[in-house]
C-alpha cells in the first residue's frame, strides 16, 4: 500500500465537507474518484496536499503519518496536486511555470531532464515556452499545469478535473497522456466529473457522495454498475 | 537652466528616497493585499541604528556601519513578519488585523526610538559633505548624486533578481497565486518573510539616504517621508513594483518643481492634490490594474 486515508474529516468553518473518507492507494495505479458537484471531491484533493487542514483522521503515505506535514514536505515526499482551473502562473512564461513546478528540485540535471520529459509528452508547449502562460488556450494551460506538477518528479500525481472545460478532442488526449504518464511509473490520483472517461482508465475508483465514499470497485464495475450508470454516466 | 536642471536633481534624489520605501508597501501589497505600516518605522528605526552603530562600535566607518544596518533591518523585516503578521495570516484571520497589528509594531518601533535616541535633531554623518558637482552649470551636492546612483544599482539588481534568480522568480510567483506556491511545494512563509527583509532593507537605504542627505537625524523623519512614499505606492498603482518606482519620481519631481518655482508652503497641496486627481480619473493608479477576483 502506498497511501493509506483513514476516516478523514474536514471541515469548512462549521460546514462538513468531509464526513470519515477512507480508503487506499497501490503503487502504479490509476485510481479515481467520481462525483457531484459539492460531493467534497475538491476537498478531498487539498486535503491530501496539505492546504486544508483535516479535523480527524489519518493520511499514511509509505508508511509515514503525513497528515500534519506542511504542503511543502509532502511535495518533497513525491505527492504533488494539480489543482482544479489549473492555478498556473498567469505572469509568468511557460518556463518560469515549469521552474515553479521544481521548486522542491535540487539537482539541475534532474530539473533539465523533467523538462525535456513534460516537452516529449506535451508537444504543442514546447513552441510556446517564451510565451505568457496567461496568453495559452485552455487545453495548453491545463497541459502546463500537469507538465508543472510533473516537475516536482511525484510519485503520486494528484489531479483534480484536469478535462474542465475541454473540448472532447482534448479530453481525449488528456486521458490518453494521464494513462502515459502512468505507464512511466507515477502513481495517478484522479478526481473527475467525467466518470466515463475517466473510469475507463481507472484501475479502481471510488463514488463521494456528500463528503462520504458510498460506493468502489474496479473501474469497469463501476462503469457497468447501475446506480453509477444512472447518476454519474447520463444512463 | 540651471536652476531648472537643480531643481530637477533634487526632484530625482528625493524621488529616489521615496521609490526605495515604496517598493517595499507595494511588494508586501502585491503579496498579501496587507499595507504594511510598520514600514516607515523600519525607515526611522533604521536611520536610528546607523546613528547609533557610528556614534559608538563603527565610528567614522561608513561603508561598515552602513552593512551592519542593512543587516539589521533585513533582520528586523523578517522578525517583524514572523511574529506580528504570520500568526495571524496563518490562522486566516482578515487582512485587518494584519493591518492593526502592523499599525502596533509601527508604534512600538516609534517609542523605542524615541526612547533611546530622545527627541532633539542631532547631526547624521554625510558622504563627501561640502562637495559639490557642477552639473551643466548647476550645482548639486555630491550625496544627492550618489543616492540618485546607488538607487538606480539596487532598482537594476532587484530586476535582475527578481527575472533570474529563483528566490526573486519565487517572489513574483507568490504575488500571482499564493495557492499554488504552496502546492507546488515553495516555502512560502520563508518567501514571504524574505519580502518583509527586502522592504525593510529598501526603507533602510532610503532612512539613511535621507538623514545623509539632511545632514541631520530627527525621530520625525519617519512618518515624513513614510507618509509620502505611501503616497507615491498609491499614485503609481499598489502592488505595481514600477508603479511605486514611477510614482515616487513624480511625486518628489512635483514637489521639487512647486518648491523651486513657486513656495515651499504650496509643495504639500500641489502634490496631494495631483494624487487625488489621478486617482480620482484612474483609482487603480497609474499602472494600478483592477482586482482580478480569484473564482
Ligand atoms: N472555501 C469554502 N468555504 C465554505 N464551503 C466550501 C468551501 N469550499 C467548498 N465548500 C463546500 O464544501 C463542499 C465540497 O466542496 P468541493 O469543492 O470539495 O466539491 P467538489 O466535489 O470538488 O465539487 P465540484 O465538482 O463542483 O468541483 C461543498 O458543499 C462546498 O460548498
Ligand atoms: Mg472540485
């Protein structure tokens, strides 16, 4: 077991968003979680990376309680978020953002190789890596959130709806590249509303309904599941 | 033209006081949306060190007494953000009590000062006194020139900084999106103290310029030039580096103008009057952009 989430609460002031999540993540998988709007999915995801403060409940990541650690050392650790609408830097060149994403990288070999890697994936970047990252269409932004995280060289890439606003072409492609991504040795985490296509690709996945996990299973007996059909796959 | 040409190096020179104490309202600004007040104690407190340091351990050493101080107030910068404003930053408390609490330490800073320094004028240690440069037949005092060059280096490092070296880079990544400096794993309360020691070592420049410049050191000086270097952060657009650069220049060359050309007694009004005017055709200053509201 790589990452283990035991009864995981959060909270927004007095508002539960998460009420006792669980559960596990293996080594190589693509896991996901599918949900509504407001099902606590983005919470979830923050509260992983560190930037939302659970009230109760264990994050156990190789072993180690991380659930205290600042979002910096769980960075350092290999557990890195690409966050919902992406939070690129708008000011910054291509570049700059991909040099953010390695903030945590010492070794300048390691920072030049990643780049060359995240180029190699994400080819229509690389033309563009003088150019503002304020100034790139929305699947080139979402592309460059991933390639940033990717920077940090992860062991597990976290990833909150990364095919918003995407055009089906797009979407497709991300997918595709998630599960390449996945192929070279990360670990992918992924949250989505397009339970479709982001089942299909999943090893396993887990339904958050309400701040709670009411339902998981592989991915193709989620897909094939009629509750999940009915409310998550437009069935 | 020659009165003209003196007129406008003693705009530049005190525009330059100015430009130094605004870049450090308008990073922090341009980092925490907070108005650091503590700043023109920093300028005052800063002046006072330098006097102190000279007048005893580093007598007659300039260029040491000089380090040392920019050492402490980088120091006191740092000190100030870690235990007045991140506690209450960390705890996610409104930006207003940030402000209050920056408004305490801006009091504190001023009582001890005028607790140890006292409150009478003292003479300040000047460089090259009664040397003067003849500038296409106008004479201007040699510090004015040196605090005109010393200021251009430090606004030509910062930019270097700030475009090439990652903790500059890390800077400017913070003023963008404070989020995601923390998940991509930056050591943001590190980042945001170093903006606090970067400010404050700007108003110590300036403080010193400015008592250099004078001659002369009294605890007033502060809220003198504090007031104004607000002034021309807003003018040029808070939270625009340039923008506080830029508006510390026209604010001094204005001021400079009025006292040359017309009285020193219409210098205030001209000036605050122009603030308002600008601010009145554009709120968000000169290059000031309107609030882009995060979603
Ligand atoms: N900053 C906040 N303050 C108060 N409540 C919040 C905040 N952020 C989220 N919530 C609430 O917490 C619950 C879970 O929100 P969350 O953003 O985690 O949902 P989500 O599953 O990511 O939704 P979506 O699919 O729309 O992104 C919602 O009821 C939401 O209103
Ligand atoms: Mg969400």
């Amino acid at each position: 077991m790589l990452l283990q989430v035991k009864d995981l609460h959060t909270y927004y002031g007095n508002i539960k968003a998460l009420r006792g999540v669980s559960f596990y993540v293996d080594e190589g998988e693509i896991l996901s979680f599918i949900g509504a709007n407001g099902a606590g999915k983005s919470t979830l995801m923050n509260t992983l990376a560190g930037t939302l403060k659970p009230k109760q409940g264990e994050i156990i990541f190789q072993g180690e309680d991380i659930t205290k650690m600042s979002p910096r050392d769980r960075v350092q650790k290999g557990f890195i978020l690409c966050p919902e609408g992406r939070q690129i830097f708008p000011k910054f060149t291509v570049e700059e953002n991909l040099l953010m994403g390695a903030y945590t990288v010492k070794d300048k070999n390691l920072i030049k190789q990643n780049y060359n890697k995240v180029f190699e994936l994400f080819p229509q970047i690389k033309d563009r890596q003088k150019q503002l990252a304020g100034t790139l269409s929305g699947g080139e932004q979402q592309m460059l959130a991933i390639s940033r995280a990717l920077m940090s060289n992860p062991h597990i890439l976290m990833l909150d709806e990364p095919s918003l606003g995407l055009s089906p072409i797009l979407v497709e492609q991300i997918f595709s590249l998630i599960e390449e991504i996945n192929k070279q040795g990360t670990t992918i985490l992924l949250v989505e509303q397009n339970a479709m296509a982001a089942l299909e690709i999943s090893n396993r996945a887990y339904v958050l309904e309400t701040g709670e996990i009411s339902m998981t299973g592989t991915g193709k007996e989620l897909l094939e599941n009629e509750m999940v059909i009915k409310s998550y796959l437009g069935g | 033209m020659a009165k003209f040409l003196q007129i406008l190096v003693n705009g530049i020179s005190l525009g330059s006081i100015y430009a130094l104490t605004a870049i450090g309202y308008s990073l922090i600004y341009s980092i925490l949306q907070l108005i650091n007040m503590s700043n023109a104690a920093v300028f005052l407190t800063s002046a006072v060190i330098f006097y102190a340091l000279y007048s005893s351990i580093t007598a007659g050493q300039v260029a040491l007494t000089f380090i040392l101080t920019l050492i402490a107030a980088g120091a006191l910068g740092y000190i100030i953000e870690l235990v007045a404003i991140r506690p209450i930053r960390e705890k996610g408390d409104s930006n207003t009590y940030a402000l209050i609490s920056s408004i305490g330490v801006k009091t504190i800073l001023e009582q001890i000062c005028q607790g140890t320094f006292g409150s009478e004028i003292k003479p300040f240690p000047t460089l090259l006194a009664g040397k003067y440069i003849d500038l296409f037949g106008a004479r201007t005092s040699a510090i004015q020139i040196i605090i005109i060059v010393v200021t251009l280096v430090i606004l030509f490092v910062m930019n270097w900084y700030t475009q090439h070296n990652r903790v500059g880079r890390g800077l400017r990544a913070l003023s963008q999106n404070l989020n995601a400096c923390h998940l991509m794993g930056m050591p943001v309360n590190t980042l945001i103290g170093v903006s606090f020691a970067v400010g404050s070592i700007l108003a110590a420049v300036s403080g010193v310029a400015y008592c250099m410049y004078l001659s002369s050191i009294s605890i007033s000086v502060g809220a003198a030039i504090g007031n104004k270097a607000f002034a021309a952060t807003v003018l040029g657009g808070i939270g625009v580096l340039k923008g506080a650069v830029v508006g510390g220049y026209i604010l001094a060359v204005i001021e400079s103008f009025v006292a040359g050309y017309w009285s020193m007694s219409a210098m205030n009004f001209v000036s605050f009057s122009v603030i308002i005017i600008v601010l009145i055709i554009k709120p968000t200053g000169i290059f000031g952009k309107k609030e882009q509201h995060k979603v």
